[in-house]
C-alpha cells in the first residue's frame, strides 16, 4: 500500500494522555548501593558486586512522593535489581556538588563525571522538529501467535513497514541525569542505569525484535551516565532539550561518540514538567513544580500539551549548525502527588520504574526510526518518506499503538522477568508484526515471513 508522508507525519506526531494512574512507593533515601556496575556483560545479567559503585549523592528527590504500601504491578517480592552490565572507571567521589566543567577533561567520559547544562537563555543554532510520545510496557514468554496480551484484538493494519531508512543494529546510549549533583538519589540511578540496561540487552526482549532487522543480531550497549549540573529546570521545553544537545555538542563533550548509532537520553529531575513546544522555556511562566497544580489541573488550551497532561517522553534529532547529527530522548520523572496531581505517567508505585519504562520505549523507538526527524524536515521533498524506517501506514512505530490499542495500559506496561530469571524489568511492550499487536519477551525470535 502507498504510503502518504504526510499522513504518517500526522501520526507520528501524536501522543496520548492517560487517567489510569496508580499511586507512588516513597522515592528510596539518598547514599550510596553497596552494588556498583558489574562489569562488561558476558551473557546475561551478573550480580557480583563491584567495589566501586555509585558516588553518594548530596541530594534526593526534592519533591514528597505519596506513600502507598501497596506493591506495584506484577512484582514479585525480594527480587533483586540487575546492574548496568558496564565497569565504573572512576572512584566514588567527593559527595559535594561541583561545578559544572567549562570544557572536557580527561575524565569527562568517565562513569558520572559532570557535564554541564547550558547557561540559561543561550539558545544554540539547530534544526530539529521533535516529536513527542509516551511509554509502555511488556508482558508475554512464548513465540506463538496466541500469546497476543490478553483483551487485545490482532490488528494487522497497524503492521509496521519499514521505508527504507536507517535502522539502528548496534545501538550504545548515554543516559543524562538533569540536575543529577542534587536532585537525585543515588538509589533511583542506580535502579534506572541496572534495569535499563538489562532490559535492553535482554535475550527473550530482544527476541521480539529481531523481525525488524531480518532475524541477524542486535547488541545494546550502556555507556557511563553523567549529571547535567548548573541548575534545575522548573520547566523543560523541546526547545530546550535540542539546546542541551546542541550545547554539549559545541563544548565538545560528544567527540568520543560514536553519533550515528548513539542515543542521548536526558532524564528529568522529580518535579521539571515537560513540555512539547518548540520554544524555550519562559521562566516568568514556570510552575514552582508539579505538586502544586490541582489534582487534574489543566494548562491553558492555547498551549502544547506537557507532562502535567499526561506526556512521558519523546524522542528525535538535532541537526546542529555545523552539520552533525544528534539522537536524544527526554523522558520525565512519573509520579503522582499527595493531592492527586500527576507529572508524566506514574503507572508505577515507584517512580523510578517509570523511567525505565518510559526509556526503553524510546530506546526500542529510536533504533528503528532513528532519521524521522530528517522526513519531517524535508517534507516539501516527495520522496522524504524514504527517511522513515519502520513505521505502520498510520504514522505508528513500534511504540506507539500498543498505548493507543483498547486494553488496559496496565497491560502494555508492566514489569517481566528477564531471560536468565534473575530479576523483573519494567518496560514498554512493542508491537509485533508476527501477533499483529503488543507483545512481550519470547523464548525464540519469530520465523520471518
């Protein structure tokens, strides 16, 4: 079937909002783990401890998170959390906040050595039209056609096609901690960094997406996470996001990457609300944060939705002045509020597990349409579709109609055990072509057609 590009266009530029909110566990108390990175993955996860590990952070979530005692979705008790499967390369630091670095030094590399945020109000010159979307989740252990989630009807209208882009096959990605020097706690990063990456380069997870990449081989690599340090954005934009992008780029933090198959994964601290426009943000219209909206409390109908309306995340380029070529994801802290109020998707008691979720799909995402930015961009030119990788006839990718299909969304995202059984990872549940719907981990890739 032709596919018109601006169709697909509308749809990629859609996103979902959701009600069906859950509470949040208490954010876990700042302070080192005694279990650090594990070293370079051999198979799947190792849990042996690593006598570096995670620096003790000064600071915590800053915002009260709701205590609800209840245990989150599908997770089984005393259930270890799988580490990021890469090696620190610098001691457990001086706890203090320090300031963020004017240029790279030897280090900047190295395992949570500060980058800096741009001073605020510098605005680099790129070109880039993000586009947001939301997270999902995973469920599911067989090859067969009947382990099509439970409630969810095949839609093969929505299989996805690939258009002749670049696709991702060995992916490495950086996550980016927003204020991480005082905003975080050493247990969330430690918990996003090991569960992310166990996920990524999960066996049965990875199963579901071979048929996208002709059943050959794929690889996730996790490298060293660093904190964004300067000062904490009230308020996020896209506009924003490309900056932060753009500006790492100029300073020269990105040269030692690998850019064409690297993702950059900004993570928003508790609080920062996301917002989709394209702007910077006006600090003169900045919420305080997010828990002292209303419950339900609604942006002006002018403006773009954003994360206090249900957006989670979203992925894209930046094409910067000099012509390079940047792949980023931003993705929200998920939580809900005493009063009721949410920021993100907390489908999860415990925030952190919405990040992950939220991560994985952008990861999964971003490796099999990493250039739809570029058909955006060029969509005066007829043939711009030929960017795209794989996307469905309406403008999905592999993320998006599992969130939009009508099952509970408690079913798309969710946590699943990992191949080895050594632990359960929240994640987004794909679409797959061979069950014409979401589907979860599977012992055996699919046969291809």
């Amino acid at each position: 079937m032709k596919i018109s590009l601006p169709h697909v266009l509308l749809g990629l530029g859609c996103f979902c909002a959701f009600t069906q909110f859950l509470g949040c566990m208490p954010a876990a108390s700042r302070g080192t783990f005694p279990i650090g990175y594990p070293g370079q993955p051999v198979g799947g996860y190792n849990p042996y401890p690593y006598p570096g590990g995670y620096p003790p952070f000064p600071g915590g979530p800053g915002i009260p998170i709701v205590m609800n005692p209840a245990p989150s979705p599908g997770t089984p008790p005393n259930i270890p959390v799988p580490n990021p499967g890469t090696i620190p390369t610098i001691p457990v630091g001086d706890p203090r906040p320090v300031p963020a670095p004017s240029e790279p030094k030897d280090d900047s590399t190295a395992f949570w050595s500060p980058w800096p945020l741009p001073p605020r109000g510098n605005q680099l010159a790129t070109r880039s039209v993000s586009f947001a979307e939301v997270t999902a989740g995973s469920s599911g252990n067989d090859v067969h056609r009947q382990q099509l989630i439970q409630d969810a009807s095949p839609t093969p209208n929505e299989d996805l096609k690939y258009r002749g882009g670049r696709i991702i096959r060995d992916l490495f990605y950086v996550n980016l901690y927003v204020s991480g020097d005082t905003e975080w706690s050493a247990a969330d990063v430690e918990r996003i960094d090991g569960s992310l990456s166990a996920a990524m380069r999960d066996e049965h997870l990875n199963n579901v997406l071979l048929q996208y990449y002709n059943n050959q081989a794929i690889s996730s690599t996790a490298l060293p996470s660093h904190p964004l340090v300067g000062y904490t954005p009230k308020t996020v934009t896209r506009g924003d996001i490309q900056n932060y992008a753009a500006y790492l780029y100029q300073q020269g933090f990105l040269q030692s990457y690998d850019l064409k198959n690297t993702v950059f994964n900004f993570l928003l601290p508790p609080g920062t609300v996301l917002s989709a426009v394209s702007g910077a943000a006006n600090p003169q219209r900045e919420t305080s944060n997010a828990q002292t909206l209303e419950p339900f409390d609604i942006v002006p109908k002018d403006d773009k939705i954003d994360s206090i309306n249900g957006l989670g995340g979203y992925h894209g380029s930046v094409v910067t002045a000099d012509g390079g070529r940047i792949y980023f994801s931003v993705d929200v802290y998920s939580q809900r509020f005493a009063n009721g109020a949410t920021n993100g998707i907390p489908v999860f008691h415990e925030p952190w597990k919405n990040v992950v979720a939220t991560l994985y799909h952008q990861l999964v995402e971003a490796r099999t349409d990493p250039d739809v930015e570029d058909a955006i961009r060029k969509s005066s030119d007829l043939n711009s579709g030929r960017y795209l990788g794989w996307v469905s006839d309406t403008g999905q990718e592999i993320g998006d109609f599992p969130i939009h299909a009508n099952v509970p969304i408690t079913s798309v995202i969710r946590e699943v055990p990992l191949a080895d059984g050594s632990a359960t990872v929240p994640v987004q549940l794909p679409y797959s072509n061979f069950v014409h719907g979401p589907e979860g981990p599977i012992t055996q890739p699919h046969p291809l057609p």
